[in-house]
C-alpha cells in the first residue's frame, strides 16, 4: 500500500495518497518508510504541525542516525516555515 500512496501522489490525488499511507500505519504504527512519505506528503501541503508529528513517530526507539534525520527534517520545515512568513 506504500507503493499506492506514492503512486498516487505522481498523479497528484494527494487525499488518496494519504488514506493508503495510514492503512500502512493501522498495520504497523512504526513503519518508519511509511511515516517519513506520510511526513513529506504533509509538508509539501504545508501542513508543518502534522509532517513534524510524523517525522517525530520515526525517531521513537531509533538510534542516533535517526537523530540525525529527524533534525534534518524539522530544519525542512523549519525553512519552509520562514518563507511561508516572508510571503505574507
């Protein structure tokens, strides 16, 4: 089904997209390929609170890689947060 949600965001049916990735999470809450797709789908739609809480569900229980790639992500979000400000 993780293959759903990406296929569908190529064609642009994000809702779509979003059903199959949480099926994927009802099955296995921890699927951490899951979460960061689920993450960056909500990013790219600006939603910010909601792809920080995914990426957050990937660090749980992660070692310090996982770190690493959590700081990453919220410095994404942290950048898209400031231009969406500059625009206004």
């Amino acid at each position: 089904m993780n293959n759903l949600g990406i296929y569908t965001i190529i064609k642009k049916r994000y809702e779509e997209a979003e059903k199959y990735y949480l099926k994927v999470l009802d099955l296995d809450s921890k699927n951490s390929e899951t979460l960061n797709s689920l993450g960056n789908l909500y990013k790219n739609q600006g939603r910010y609170e909601e792809a920080e809480m995914e990426y957050k569900k990937i660090r749980v229980g992660r070692q310090c890689s996982c770190d690493k790639l959590f700081r990453s992500f919220c410095m994404k979000i942290w950048e898209e947060r400031k231009k969406q400000k500059k625009k206004i």
